[in-house]
C-alpha cells in the first residue's frame, strides 16, 4: 500500500488525507483507523503531518503548475532571509547529475512542499507544545494515539490507568513504563484515572508537568489558549516551565497563561468534566465559541451568513445528542436558520 512509504511531504500533498484530517467521516475514519492499527510505527509521522496540516492552515492544490511552485520557493527563500531568529537546520549536501539538474530529478512541487514543511515547522514551532525529547531518551518502543475532531476513545495505559482522550488530542506513552517512573505527553485534552502505585506518575503538557502518584484529574492545553488541570481526587503538583510549582486538592483547577502566571479557582464538575460522559455544555457562551464546540465534537465544517450580534450567548446541556438536534435547539431560541449537507452546516440569520 502506497501510504506504507510516505514521509510528511506525502502525506500533507495526499487529498484523501488531507480530507480525513479537515473533514473526518465515518469512511475516512475507518480507513485511517484501520490502516494505523496495521501500521503502529506510522503513528508519530501521522500525528505530525496532521498537526502540520491543521496549525499552519495547510492547503494543498493538485492543480497548482510548476510556475505557481517555484514562486512559492522564492517566497519562502525571501521570508527565510528576514527571520533573524532562525535556528539553524541540518540539510543534505544534493549534488546535481550529469543528466540532469536538480529541479529535473526532482519534481519542482516536491521540493517546495519540503521546503514549506521546514519553514512551517519553525514558524509555528510554538504552535505544536509538543516535545517529546524527554520520552525519547530511552530505546523503549513510543505508543501516540490521535484523535481528529468528532472523535474520542477510552485508552488503558500499561500500568492500569485509564485515559478519556478529547477530540482533536493527542498522546504519546511508552510500550513499557520505566522501574521507576510513568511518563506521558498530552496535546489537547484528556481526563485521567491513574492506577495507585509506588512509581510517580507524570504529564507534559505544553511548558507544564504534573505529578501524581493515584489520581483523577482533568488536563487541557490546545494551541495558544491556557493550560487547565482540574483535580478531582487524590493531590497534583504542577511545575510551570518558570520553575514555578503549585500544588492542587481535589475541587480545585489551577489555570495557567503561556507566559506562566497563574492562579487556583474551584470548578464545576459537570461543566469541566462532562465531556467524557458525552454531555455537550453551553453556559453563556458566546456565538464564534459555540460554533468551535460544534466543529470540534462533531467533526464538521460551519459557514455562518448574515450578522451575529457579538453580545449574543447561549446556553444549554446537551447528552448523547445528534448535531441536528443541537442546531435545533440553538436556532429555536436565536431565530437563525441552519442547513446540513453531510459534514457542511451553513447558519443563515436573517435578521
């Protein structure tokens, strides 16, 4: 099968792929399920072509000519000059053939697609929060499971403990944990019930660690937005890329901003947890971040027309609903109107 031999170049040209990441339905989703089941050591290359793909709004065009590639080289040559705070890359020396010169061997939308994935990935560096050089630093075999969005999956660790993994979230963890530590990275956000034991138990999540030993906790850090960690049993300590530490009870979430500060506030259960028991919550929320919750748990793509007041909000609580049955229940009280086409939602307000 041709995806067996793909690198990140491949993967971020391939339509099909593309489609799976931006707009995931049942299909694409069992084929790609399918295939990573089949395919264990693709799942780290998977996740970072995905991950490229969707920080970076990656677009590809098939019908792009040769010409529109080579300008996009030149850019990039031009954009790479005005970066004074570029780490330097390691790249192979290429010698050119007799027959031929570079650009001949190798097509010109291929070397441009390589040439975007590096400039991309130092330019939206920041973007990713995911560094998993602390779990690399032993030859044990990396487990990374990824959810797209409109999916979520129950994932039992080796040790026994389980985790509630969101939408639109990834984790790495090792096949076998350590004599005398468990590790894990989380990108997005997961609930986690950890097994009782001697061994601490450790997450990395953007610049934070926390640390446990038997817990029930709730860890959400996506993009830019601030890190959360509701606690729900047992005691965490959290230490801040700053060095900073702050230690959690139960009924108690620290939030944290990118630039470490911080602070403790109590939470609601229902409203900060009830995603893993598949309730869809509003409380006051405001248009743009609705139609984010929907794109999000469901999967699917929104196009709004007309005019939304910016003070608008809704609220509800929705359990095991399906999408129609929420734009339902949002339209009724707006006076908006919504239209489904598969896995494209257009909201028209006529006012």
């Amino acid at each position: 099968m041709k995806y067996q031999d793909y690198d990140i170049a491949n993967f971020i040209t391939d339509e099909f792929f593309i489609q799976w990441v931006k707009n995931p339905n049942e299909n694409n989703n069992h084929f790609w399920e399918k295939w990573l089941a089949q395919h264990p050591e693709k799942r780290a290359l998977v996740y970072e072509s995905a991950s490229l793909i969707r920080s970076v709004r990656y677009g590809y065009n098939p019908d792009f000519s040769d010409q529109m590639y080579v300008e996009t080289f030149e850019q990039i040559l031009k954009a790479e000059t005005e970066l004074n705070h570029a780490k330097p890359i390691r790249v192979a020396t290429i010698t050119p053939t007799p027959k031929g010169n570079f650009f001949s061997f190798f097509p010109i939308r291929n070397i441009a697609a390589t040439l975007l994935i590096l400039f991309c990935l130092w330019a939206q560096y920041e973007a990713f929060q995911y560094n998993p050089q602390s779990l690399e630093k032993t030859n044990i075999p990396m487990i990374t499971r990824f959810n797209p969005a409109g999916q979520k999956s129950i994932i039992d660790l080796p040790d026994g403990t389980k985790i509630h993994l969101n939408s639109e979230s990834v984790i790495e963890f090792p096949q076998k944990f350590s004599d005398d530590l468990r590790l894990v990275s989380l990108k997005g956000e997961a609930f986690f019930e950890v097994k009782k034991e001697t061994r601490p138990f450790l997450v990395e999540s953007g610049n934070a660690k926390i640390h446990v030993l038997g817990t029930s906790f709730n860890v959400k850090q996506k993009n830019n937005e601030p890190l959360y960690v509701a606690l729900v049993t047992g005691k965490v300590r959290v230490n801040a890329g700053n060095g900073d530490q702050v230690t959690l009870d139960p009924d108690e979430m620290l939030v944290m901003e990118k630039g470490g500060e911080f602070y403790k506030r109590k939470f609601d259960p229902l409203s900060e947890l009830g995603w893993k028991d598949n309730y869809l919550i509003f409380k006051n929320t405001i248009f743009s971040d609705v139609i984010d919750k929907l794109e999000n748990w469901y999967g699917v793509k929104i196009v709004v027309k007309g005019h939304i007041d910016p003070k608008w909000t809704y609220s509800g609580v929705y359990k095991g609903e399906k999408l129609e049955n929420v734009l339902r229940g949002i339209c009724m009280t707006s006076g908006m109107n919504y239209k489904i086409d598969k896995r494209n939602i257009t909201i028209t307000n006529p006012k």
